[in-house]
C-alpha cells in the first residue's frame, strides 16, 4: 500500500468492537473525512534530524541507518539493549513538533525481519501533546502520549499516557488491558499482530476530547483495517484545555525499564515514511 500525498480521503465507519480483548460500542455511521498532510519524513536528507524536519535525536541517534535509495531507515537494537536509560542503547527516539489541531493521523511503516525475536516487547511510535516527555512514568497530567507496543509473538497494542483518575473505569475493567498504576497503560492486547517478513503499514488517528468529557477518539489500523478503537479517552482535563496533538512520537526499543526486556541478540527493524496529517 502506497501513502497518499497532500489529501488522503480516508472513511471512518463506526462499528461495534466486541472481540476478546474488549471494545467500546460506537453509534452505526458512516461518514467521508479530508485529512491534510502537514509533515512527511524526507530520508534522502544527509542526517536523521533533517529528514525528520530538523527535529533533535533524544537518542539512540547513531543506531538508525538512513538507505542510500532514501527511502527509510534501518533501525539498530544492540544485544542487551532495553530502555534509553539501560546501560546499552538500542533503538532512537524523535519527537516532532507542529502544534497542530484537534484531530491528527500519523501514518508509517514498519517491517520485522523473518527471525525477528520479540522478546517480551518493545515501544513503536505514535501521537503526542503537551510536553515531549510524557512517557518513562511521567503522571501525564500536563500532557499524552499515544504510541504502538509489539509483544510476544509479535501481539500488537495500544500504549497510553494520559491523566489516570480522568479516565473511563471501564477501559481498566476490559479483558485485555493492563493499567499500570506508574507507567503507561496497554490497551486492546493482541488485537492484532505483526507479521515478521512483512511490510505492515500503520495508522493512528486520535481526534481531542471536549473538555470536560471523556470521547476522545483513538483508532489504530494495520494494513487499512481498523484493529483497534477507542471513543472515550480523556486527552486533557479542564486544568489544561490548551491541549492539542502536538507532533509524532517516534519511540522504537525493547522494553520496558529492566533487563527483563532486554534483546539477547543484536536485531535490526526497519521504517519508511511517516506522514502526518490534520482535519
């Protein structure tokens, strides 16, 4: 699947998701939505930050190998590497920053090769607002952070930072989530999975909550279906109605803050174009 240029057309029909990682029942409806791109990634630049439009390397700089073709990168998680913190760095970390509006959809994609090691787990990239560290225990008062987790096996989720006491109960009473009580929440668990040997092509699309409300929207689709959705996420509260989706939030590494997570063995992943868009 090739992205789309300037205009996406993209059709959100809202459905019932019911399966054994849980859901949320959304209204039967259809309608056609504009998005506009406002950044894609350029890897023909000469270095990592000027490809992501100058943004600055939080880490891991070194390990993402930009293609001679200039079509993406290969990304480097050294044996023994885990978090940005741990000991051996595996992995990069980006934060773009584009102070756009209430509805954004980032689009990239990723390959795993065929011996890929999943190990336990690792971090994928996603949407942010507010401050850029909103992740590593951050409470997330002041801010969110959306991204994708890979498990074991290669078990898909959606990864959540965002103010624990304004949420929806039932999102932590659904099989499937694990809302850690110091860390980010995993969400709708082995919903979908990733394929080693294969493109997978990757949406997330989060649209703000109304202040005061708990129906703010995230949906993640892999290879144009819709895997994953959410309409009653709390983005921001009535202390900080500022709040918007900021940029992207490229996080790619093992774990996890342990050696628990930790790659026995150096791995290797691959990324191409990221496109980020508004309504």
């Amino acid at each position: 699947m090739h992205f789309r240029a300037a205009k996406l057309l993209s059709f959100v029909c809202a459905i019932l998701v019911g399966n054994s990682h849980g859901g949320v029942l959304v209204e039967n409806s259809s309608r056609a939505i504009t998005a506009t791109e406002i950044f894609r990634t350029d890897f023909g630049q000469p270095t990592l930050s000027a490809a992501f439009g100058g943004a600055r390397i939080k880490y891991g700089g070194n390990n993402a190998i930009l293609w001679a073709s200039g079509g993406g990168i290969d990304v480097v998680y050294p044996a023994g590497s885990y978090s940005p913190e741990g000991p051996i760095v595996g992995g990069f970390g980006v934060w773009t920053n584009h102070h756009i509006a209430n509805t954004a959809i980032l689009q990239f994609g990723v390959f795993f090769p065929a011996d890929f090691n999943f190990v336990h787990g690792g971090k994928l990239p996603g949407l942010y607002g507010g401050k850029q560290s909103c992740a590593g225990g951050d409470p997330a008062v002041d801010c969110w952070s959306v991204r994708v987790m890979w498990r074991e096996n290669g078990d898909g989720e959606l990864y959540l930072y965002a103010n624990r006491e304004a949420q929806d109960p039932e999102i932590c009473n659904t099989p499937g989530n694990y809302c850690n009580p110091d860390f980010g929440w995993s969400l709708s668990t082995g919903a979908f999975r990733f394929r080693r040997g294969e493109w997978s092509n990757v949406e997330v699309r989060v649209t703000m909550n109304s202040i005061g409300q708990r129906n703010g929207i995230c949906v993640i689709k892999v290879n144009g279906a819709e895997v994953i959705r959410y309409n009653n996420f709390v983005y921001r509260i009535p202390q900080y109605p500022q709040l918007a989706v900021d940029g992207i939030a490229v996080d790619t590494f093992f774990g996890g803050g342990s050696d628990y997570w930790a790659t026995p063995t150096r791995q290797v992943t691959k990324f191409r174009e990221f496109i980020l868009s508004y309504e």
